[in-house]
C-alpha cells in the first residue's frame, strides 16, 4: 500500500512544532555534538546548512561550534537546483519566492552542490533505515543526484528531532539517501552505499 505522504508530512511538522522551546534549544545543542562527532566530518572546505523554519530543528549552535577551516554557507536557489552560499551572522539576507531567507548573491555566482564538502540538510521525517522524508519539492534530490548511491563527499547529513521518527518510509527512485541521520539523541549512519544503517553514539 502506497503511503500517503501528504498527511504524513502535515502529522510530523504538527509533532515537531508542539515541542516547548526549552527541548528545542537543548536539542539544538545536542545535535550540534552529534554533527561535529560524525567520522566523516570533514577538516576544511564548505558546510552547508539550512535556515530553520516551521519549527525545523535549528542549526545556530552548529554554525557557531563549526571548527576553523570549515566555511559556513546557506542554500540559494537557482532554477531547480540548490547552489550554496557562505553566510555569517550579520551579513544580508533576502527572502525567496517560499519565503525562506538566503545570503543576498547573485544565484549563478554561488557555489555548486559538487563543490560543498557537507550538507546537513532539513527533514520532514525519518526511519531506522535512514530514509529521509523532505517536504515534497525534491530540491535535495535534484541537486545532489550526481551522488547517485555512494557514499563520498559531498557528505548528507538529514537534522531533525527525535519525534520525526517513523516506522518506515516508502523510498522513491528519485530519493538521494542520506549518509547519516542526526538527532538529538541518535546518529543513525550508513556504514555503505546501500547498506543498512545503525546507531552510532559518540559519547
């Protein structure tokens, strides 16, 4: 039976705005560990994330906890792909045709997916299998297609809250897999292309 994604995602974004703000911030700060502990986190180049909205877990911890030689960058539409732009606190922002701030550059001069070194990308959901469910627009998908299922930098991490967590997804032949999956207090990372993924705990 085909699942119905729709409802799906409206039930998770329910279950992840009704957390209380003082869960919210500490799994902000948790997840940052979780991220910065991963094995394949890279020494230098660029990192992006993401800017947080309709209660998406936050990423403000990370960015300020990212260590010297890694460049923060923001993603930038550009057609139907993602490129990445860096960005630090302070500097302008413009808001998108979803009404998602991003770094105020001209698209077609920011970088390309091929040039990031980690994505920590947003979920809607996710499994113990590590398939990430996104909010429907495939811009993850499209942009980083090039990947197709090894595992090798440009680096994907999917961020959210525990309470994302589902049973199972239906994977599509579009989804790109994430190589680890991070909450606040799970890192669920796949060990090989196509392999099945398991609990890592840093601490």
């Amino acid at each position: 039976m085909t699942q119905d994604r729709p409802t799906l995602r409206r039930e998770l974004r329910e279950r992840r705005r009704a957390l209380a703000p003082a869960a919210r911030i500490a799994a902000a700060q948790e997840l940052a560990a979780r991220i910065l502990a991963l094995p394949f986190l890279p020494e230098r180049g660029y990192v992006a994330g993401y800017w947080a909205m309709d209660g998406e877990i936050g990423l403000h911890v990370l960015q300020m906890q990212l260590p010297q030689g890694l460049v923060w960058c923001l993603p930038v539409l550009d057609g139907e792909r993602l490129r990445f732009a860096p960005w630090r606190s302070g500097d302008p922002l413009v808001t998108n045709r979803f009404g998602i701030p991003e770094p105020d550059v001209e698209p077609s001069s920011a970088l390309a997916p091929e040039e990031m070194a980690l994505v920590v990308m947003p979920l809607v959901g996710f499994d113990a299998a590590g398939q990430r469910l996104g909010m429907g627009g495939g811009w993850y998908d499209r942009s980083f297609a090039f990947r197709g299922t090894r595992s090798a930098p440009p680096w994907l991490v999917g961020a959210g809250f525990d309470v994302q967590q589902v049973d199972a997804l239906e994977g599509a032949a579009w989804d790109v897999v994430p190589d680890a999956i991070c909450t606040q207090s799970r890192t669920l990372l796949r060990t090989s292309a196509g392999s099945p993924q398991h609990e890592k705990d840093p601490g």
